[in-house]
C-alpha cells in the first residue's frame, strides 16, 4: 500500500475543515424563508401585518350613540336627546312620552323642540298639534316660536296665532318683545296696525320698553298717544321714561312736565329725582 506523506494528509484536512466551517457560516446567515424546502427544516416567520380597527359595532348592531337611560346623568341624556333630535325628531319626540312631568321633561321638550324647529319649523308645528295634553302643546309651541323668531320674528308670530294664540296670550307679547329687541320699528309698526284695544295696549308697552332704550322720544310718543290712560299706560310710561332719564336727564323732564296733575305726575318726578341723586353719589352723568 502507498503511504500518502503525512504533510499532504495535514493539508487535506485543513482544506476540509476550512470547507466545513464555511458551509455551517453560510448555512447559518440565510435567511429562515430562504432555507430550501429539500432541507426540511423550513421554518419560515410569519409576515407581520398591521392590526384591523376594533368594529365600533356588529354588523346590523344599531347605533347607540343617540341612545340613552336614567342611569346617565342629565347633562349625558340631553345631548343624546339633542343628537336624536338632530337627526329623527319625530323620534326624540316621541321618546318624551315616557318622561314623566317635572323639570328634566321640560328641559327635554324645549331640547327637542328648539332642534325641531331650527330645521323643519312646520312639521315641528304640525307634531305639536297631535300631543294629548293642552299644557304639552302649549309649552312646545312657545319653545318652537321662541327658536322661530331668533331668525323670522314675524314667521314666529304667525306660528302662534295659526296655533291659536291671540294678542291676549303672554306667548304673541313676548314675541312682540323678542322682535323690538333685534327691530324695533318693525316690532312697532307690526303692533300699531292691530285693532286698538286692550291687548294692544300691552303689546305696545312691551314694545316701547324696548324701543326706549334706543328711541325714548319715539317711545314716549307711542305711550301718550297709542295707549289707553289706565294702568298699562302708567307702567309703560315709568319704563319708558326710567331709560329716558338715564340717557337724557334734560328731555325726560321736559316729558314729564307735560303730565297732568295728579298721581302719575308725581311719581314720574320721584323717579327722575332718584335717578339725579344716584347719578350724583356714584359719580355716574349720562
């Protein structure tokens, strides 16, 4: 047998160790979903992947954000009321009837109704026609009227009388009011051109109450030629002539020395003396 010199077979292993380590290296740095299926050791990760949102409901769940129940607190209930109102208040109108009466009904019928109206006033107005009970529709109407008049004043007053309310009801003079406050004249004009009688007269006074805050010369006209003497005359004529005095010391005088003798008279004069002596002691002139 040949004998193979012992530095040839040093140098034979040292190529097939060198060989060996460098296949474990490489086999070691591929990559585990590169690794050959032929192996049988393919153990490749699984791909990560962003995580799906959380449903905020099942499908065919309904919507609970417009829902609500006596374990909320009042201020939760009503802005669910409000929601539902916004977007069903033939819905949220209907929720009212399981409220029984007391100060959270009301809160919650002029939440509806105030929503109803700033959207669809009519078919509000046309609902509140059909609830059972008188004082319901009555305080409905006024939340609807009240929301009407802060864009069509005029379209508020006619919501009212269609729904019954004459120049009586406390409902069409607040009204009047709430119109002298954003126009005055408008307000006047609309109250001048009624019947002259008694309800007349106190549109008028609250009209002029407002107007003379703006206009006490116009007011104070009105109230001495437009109003019955009486008692709505009095009281219209101390308001008008309380802002008067405030604003023009000098004219309101010269008004109430046009009074007749007698008990108007001289309360008009107390009135513009205590306003002086106010006016004196805290420094304050018109």
């Amino acid at each position: 047998m040949k004998r193979i010199p012992f530095t040839k077979i040093i140098a034979a292993a040292a190529v097939g160790g060198a060989l060996m380590i460098f296949g474990i290296v490489l086999w070691i740095s591929v990559p585990e979903s590169d690794a050959s299926s032929d192996a049988g050791r393919s153990v490749s990760a699984p791909m990560e992947t962003a995580a799906a949102p959380l449903p905020l409901a099942e499908p065919g769940e309904p919507d609970r954000s417009t829902e609500f129940s006596a374990e909320d607190d009042i201020g939760t209930r009503m802005a669910s009321l409000a929601r539902l109102a916004s977007s069903d208040p033939a819905a949220a109108a209907l929720s009212l009837d399981g409220m029984p009466a007391g100060e959270e009904r009301t809160t919650a019928m002029r939440t509806v109704f105030r929503q109803w109206a700033a959207t669809s006033p009519r078919d509000a107005l046309a609902w509140i026609s059909t609830m059972n009970a008188e004082p319901d529709r009555n305080k409905a109407r006024e939340f609807l009227c009240h929301r009407v008049a802060e864009d069509d004043p005029k379209l508020a007053l006619d919501f009212a009388r269609e729904a019954g309310a004459d120049t009586a009801t406390s409902l069409v003079q607040d009204l009047a009011q709430q119109w002298a406050g954003s126009d005055a004249a408008a307000a006047r004009d609309w109250a001048l051109a009624l019947p002259a009688d008694a309800d007349r007269d106190q549109i008028l006074a609250r009209v002029c109450q407002v107007l003379s805050q703006s206009d006490p010369l116009t007011a104070g006209a009105i109230v001495s030629g437009e109003i019955a003497a009486g008692s709505v005359q009095d009281e219209a004529a101390m308001s008008v002539l309380h802002q008067w005095a405030i604003r023009d010391p000098a004219a309101a005088r010269e008004w109430v020395a046009r009074f007749p003798d007698g008990p108007l008279r001289i309360r008009a004069e107390g009135e513009l003396a205590g306003i002086r002596d106010y006016q004196a002691n805290t420094n304050e002139t018109p």
